[in-house]
C-alpha cells in the first residue's frame, strides 16, 4: 500500500522542477514561445496538485474546484504550446471556457462536487481529448518538419491517451474510498504510471527546440542564405554519399556545372540587387526543371551545380537544355524594365572510378568551351581517353 498525500508530494515536487526548468530553457531561447505555454502548462498542474494534495486542510471547493480547473489549464497550456510550436494559430475561445466550466461543475453541481468517480471520468475525458488533438497537431507538423523528439511526444501521447480510458474505465467499475488519500493499490498505481507518462512527454518537449535549433544550424552551414540552395560545402558532404550509394547498385551519375553568362556586366550596370535577383531566378528554375532526387548547389559567385542520380549522359544532356531553354526566357523586374540573361553549363557523366573532384575537373572544362562557342549552350565533357 502507497500513501496518496506523499505520491501526490512527489507529483507536485516533480512538476514544479520541469516547469522551473522548461521556463529556464525559454528564457535562453526566447523566440521559441511555446516553451512558456509549456512551461506555464507544468506550473498549473503544480498548483493544481498541491491543492489537491492538501485537502482536508482546506476547502474543498479551493481543495476540488480550483485544483481541478488549474490541472484542467495544465492540459490545455500542452497543446496551445504545440500549435505555437508547430506555427499555428491559437484559438484562445476555445481554451478558457473549458478550466472555468471544470471549476464551475465541481463547486456547483452536486455529482462532481460530492463524488469523486465523475470528477476521474471528467478529467480523464479532458485528457483523452487533448492526447488526441496533440496527437493531430504533432502527425501534421512532422510532415513539414521531421523531429525525431516528436516522434517519442506522439507515442507519450498515444500512451497516456490509451492509460486516460483504462483508468476511466477503472473508475466506473471500481468505487475509490471515501478518503481519497487513504493508502490503497489502485490509485497509487495509477498515479506512478501518470508520472511516468508526464516525465516522458515533457522531457520530450523540452528537448524539441533543440532539436530544431541543432536542424537550423546544420542547414545554415549547408544551406546557400541567398538562394536556399546547398553551398559548397553541403554539395560535397552530400554528394559524397550519393556517390557511394549510386556505385553500390552500379547506377550511373552525372553531374552538370553552369554559370550565369555576362553575369558581372549585370552587377556592373544594374546593381547587386539586380544580380541577386537574377541568381534567385535561377535557383528557382533550378528546382522546377530538374528531378526531386537531384541535389542543387549555388557552387560559388554566379556558379551553380547539380548532382544528378541514376542519370547517364544522355540523361544529363536532356536536364541541362531544359534548365537553360526555360532560364533564357525567364526575365526579373529591375527598374521599371525585365532583365533576363542566359546559362552555359558543362556536363559530364561520372566515371565509376573517379572522383567527385576529378568529375567536377572535367565539366569545368566541357564549360570552358560552352562559354568559348558563344555561350548559352550545353557541352558534354570528353571521355578522359579521348584528351
């Protein structure tokens, strides 16, 4: 037998710390405000509880009313902190109510205020219900943002949902004890495995923002600023492994490397911003005419690279004219006039014992002579047995 009053010293003991830490950790990473709604989330379950936890000593409208309807914020405050995670508005008609309607019930209405099975079953409800709209909220936002935090969040929440109705169930079936603080098996066992759940998720939670920073900061350094292209460097590094997965299955690869044609005579008589806007123009065609599984990268200045997979020469030669037959007609808007230019690209289908470097050698050469024949055209690279 576990004596309620020192389970429910441990559970307010224990939100109060997450809720202190989650609140420490927002103030290092102010902008991610769902981390406050958290935060605030565990800070009302403590208060909730340690009302709770005193009862006898005090009213039991403060003790049952308004511990509940804090406990009841709790809930909510999780998932207001999800949407605001996941960047999506929050409906503030539709969280309010609800705490104020549990304090109202449980003061005022004799079954909730005299009975402590209806109070279980309502707050077991609530639970259930927010467990489900986590859930929503959390499978939605992983399809535009994969977190694998989130992934350990929505199974702490299908678990707490599935232990909200058992221990309902429990509830309807079996009669708690007058005193509800009274040592017993039932309710003590359920409370541990409460805490468990509450621990799971909310370090879960916790570490979320992390994770996204970590993300952020792994594609800044890889990622172009201007075009959101890869850079150099994330080109290599990813580059490397399609490679290495491409030999393996024997699947050819090629590689195209283009350059804006008159680029610097565009900086010269329109401005930086001009070029800038020239270079995100292209970028854009970048992604629209070539394939998903392409890897793109703003290779440096007005030169661009591309990486393409299970693609021969041919292959390469059919992507690389549509790339600079749609860039030749794109224009952009540059003082009150449409400024377009064209792209010369060198292609080249990748041998199976070269390298990346060596491959790269080579289509610089094949847009060498691009550029040399007039430029706005496509050259393929010579076979090195053919030099």
């Amino acid at each position: 037998l576990l004596d309620m009053r020192t389970l429910w010293v441990v559970i307010v003991i224990s939100y109060a710390l997450l809720g202190g830490f989650q609140l420490v950790l927002w103030q290092l990473q102010r902008r991610e405000t769902a981390m406050l709604f958290w935060g605030l989330s565990l800070l009302c379950c403590c208060i909730g509880g340690a009302l709770f936890m005193v009862r006898g000593l005090i009213p039991d409208w403060l003790s049952i009313g308004v511990g509940n309807m804090f406990t009841a914020t709790g809930y909510l405050m999780t998932t207001v902190g999800l949407r605001r995670f996941a960047h999506r508005p929050i409906r503030w008609l539709w969280i309010w109510p609800i705490p104020l309607l549990v304090g109202w019930l449980y003061i005022m209405v004799p079954l909730f205020a005299q009975n402590a099975g209806p109070r279980v079953v309502l707050m077991a409800a609530l639970l259930s219900l927010t467990c489900v709209a986590n859930l929503v909220i959390c499978r939605r936002a992983q399809q535009r943002e994969r977190l694998r935090l989130r992934n350990i969040a929505m199974v702490a929440f299908a678990t707490t949902l599935v232990f909200s109705i058992i221990r309902a169930t429990i509830t309807v079936w079996y009669t708690p004890p007058a005193d509800f603080m009274a040592p017993s098996t039932t309710q003590p066992l359920l409370m541990l495995i409460g805490l468990a759940l509450l621990l799971l998720f909310n370090i879960s939670l916790m570490l979320m923002p992390g994770e996204r920073l970590q993300n952020q900061l792994r594609r800044a350094a890889q990622n172009d600023a201007l075009t959101g292209l890869l850079n150099r460097g994330g080109l290599d590094s990813q580059a490397l492994q399609q490679l290495e997965q491409g030999r393996q299955v024997a699947q050819p690869m090629s590689l195209l490397l283009m350059d804006l044609d008159h680029f610097k005579r565009v900086n010269d008589n329109y401005g930086h911003d001009a070029g800038d806007r020239l270079l995100c123009e292209f970028a854009e065609t970048l992604r629209t005419q070539s394939r998903p599984t392409d890897l793109l990268a703003r290779y440096g200045g007005e030169e661009f690279c591309a990486l393409l997979p299970n693609a021969n020469g041919q292959a390469a030669m059919a992507i690389a004219e549509r790339i600079r037959e749609h860039f030749s007609q794109a224009t952009v808007a540059v003082k009150g006039e449409r400024l377009g230019t064209t792209v010369s690209i060198g292609a080249v289908e990748i041998l199976a014992t070269e390298t990346l470097e060596q491959a790269l050698q080579r289509a610089d050469k094949a847009l060498y002579t691009a550029k040399h024949e007039g430029r706005n055209r496509v050259m393929m690279a010579v076979h090195p047995s053919a030099v």
